[in-house]
C-alpha cells in the first residue's frame, strides 16, 4: 500500500455512498520525513520506522513505527515522544470522518504495559502538543499483540488538523508500535481479507479445514458473508453468519472442507462475493491464493543440523542426522 494525503479527496461511488480517504500512511515506504517527531524527554531516542513483525509473529507490523521504553545495553527509558502527522485537511469534510490505526507490542507480559495518547490539534507545535487533551489515552492489555481503534473526528470538521501519537508515562517496558494510521469517511459496507490459513500438505481423502481473517473496514456491523472457494475447477459457496464491528479483525471457518480423495495439487482462490447479502463496497481487497497439495502417504523427515562453530576453530562443526517418522 501507498502513503496518501489528499488536500481534497479519493472518491469512489458504492449505493450512492461516497468512501473519502483525506490521509494514510502504512509506513510501507520507510519513511517517516513527513511526520514530525519531538524527543520531550531529551533522551536522543525516539519514534522510528521498523520491522516489528517479531519474526513473523505479527506480520501485520513488518512494516511500522515505533517507540522504545527499553534498549537493549542501554537499559529502561522513560520516553515522552511525539508522533506527529503531516497537515490533513479537513474543510470541506462530511460528517462520519473518523481515524483509525493499528498498535500494540510484540512484547510478551510483563514487559508490554506501553501508555500512548492520541491527540489532534490545529497546530504541530510541541507547545501546542502539551497544552493540548488527548482524544485518547490506553495501556497496553495484551501482550504480543495489535489491535485497531476509531476515533470519530467530526468535532474537526472544517478545519486543517494534526493527528500525533505520544508515547509516554511508562518505563522499562520495550516498545510502542503504531501502524495504518488513515483518516477518512469508511464505506458502509466493506469487508477486507486479510489472511489465508489452511494446511499445504495433506493425506487424501482427510477433511482440512481453510480459516480466514476478515476485517470491517466499513461502518456498520458485517452479520453474514457470501465466500467463495475455487480450485480453478469448483465453487465451494457458502453464506456464513458472523458478528465482526467496525475496526474489529475475526477469524472465520468456511464450512466446507478440502478433501480431496486422489493426489492434487491445487491453488485454491477465496473470495469474498457478498456482504450481509449485498455486494462488498471494495471488491479489491475480497480475494487471496494459497495453495494445497494431498499425497497417497506420509513421508520420511531428514533433518541435517550444523553446530555452531567461528573462524577460531575450522574443524569444530559437527553434523547431526535427525531421523522424523
């Protein structure tokens, strides 16, 4: 995805509703020289672009900012750092404007209570930062994890406005990541697929059960979806009831199973082709691949592992044949 801001608007036409996106940025591009950054507590360390995916346990904050409350050789901070959007106008903005973004750690208890606030000002300096309320302000519940928020903005409404993240009142912890930060006027309706999950080997004839993830990106509650699962031969369609709110990211079973009764393999297509009985508003973001293979028996597993070993010592590494059955 793109870093966008749009002094006017992006306009698509769904059951006459207009979807306007004024501001998003998903840090793809690792670039933060647009946002302005403020070290309050005169340490040196503050926000910076990374990957906090954590080796791919959150794939979600692969790309990311983030601000640290410890360092490793350096040891716990007490951070009061600034997060601080470019200009996003909003003067000729409707009514539902809202933000939205994604945070949380990839830090395991106990050292993942980050507090963070969120403010939106008409102005980017510190000054105006601290004198200012914040629209927002949480602790970090969950260890290990991220999670979206929506803040409506419609006080905001014919202004040009700053949105900024502060990390602060936490020491020794780890770190603060932020993601996905949009500003805009969502769809009514608009389911995003955002993962595949289902096993890539299988024995024939074994029932696999393929998961999805679906977020709302859309303002109202999604109570049912129309998928879709396509091996480039077969549709398996199935409406399937749910309860997923507006920002809120579930996991959901297609009730049909993979099962194949002779070896395969195949790329399998899952699509999302209604939304509580109508069309998706955003029929871009309905579709992935994975792919799927059965086999006739299982197989043998070799494993072959190398010791560790340094330029001290050429003749130390040793091999080791694990036998898997």
């Amino acid at each position: 995805m793109k870093k966008i801001t749009y002094s006017l608007f992006l306009l698509c036409l769904v059951f006459g509703l207009n979807a306007q996106t004024y501001f998003s940025d998903d840090f793809s591009d690792g670039d933060i020289s647009d946002w302005t950054i403020y070290d309050a507590d005169g340490d040196s360390y503050n926000w910076g672009p990374g990957d906090w995916s954590f080796n791919g346990n959150l794939p979600e904050f692969s790309a990311s900012v983030a601000s640290r409350s410890w360092i490793s050789g350096v040891g716990g901070l007490t951070p009061d750092n600034y997060l601080v959007s470019p200009a996003i106008d909003l003067t000729n903005a409707s009514a539902g404007i809202q933000l939205e973004y994604l945070y949380g750690t990839p830090q395991s208890a106990p050292f993942h209570d980050e507090t963070y606030s969120v403010y939106v000002t008409t102005s980017n300096t510190l000054s105006a930062l601290q004198a200012a309320s914040p629209l927002h302000t949480e602790t970090l519940a969950l260890p290990s994890s991220s999670s979206s928020n929506v803040i409506n903005l419609d006080a905001f409404i014919g202004q040009t406005v700053y949105v900024s993240f502060r990390h602060y009142n936490t020491f020794d912890e780890n770190v603060l990541v932020i993601d996905d930060v949009v500003v805009n006027i969502p769809l009514s309706l608009d389911a995003e697929l955002e993962n595949v999950t289902l096993n890539r080997y299988s024995l024939v004839s074994n029932n696999n059960q393929l998961s999805f993830e679906v977020n709302n990106n859309g303002s109202t509650t999604i109570t049912s979806l129309e998928v879709n699962w396509n091996d480039g031969t077969t549709d398996h369609i199935q409406t399937i009831p749910v309860s997923i709110a507006p920002g809120q990211t579930v996991t959901v079973d297609h009730p049909t199973f993979v099962n194949y009764s002779t070896v395969e393999e195949k790329d399998i297509t899952v699509t999302i082709l209604n939304v509580n009985g109508t069309p998706d508003g955003d029929a871009n973001n309905n579709s992935l691949d994975t792919k799927f293979n059965t086999m006739s028996q299982a197989g043998t597993t070799r494993v072959v592992i190398e010791q560790q070993t340094g330029t001290w010592c050429g003749w130390c590494p040793r091999v080791k044949l694990v036998w898997l059955t």
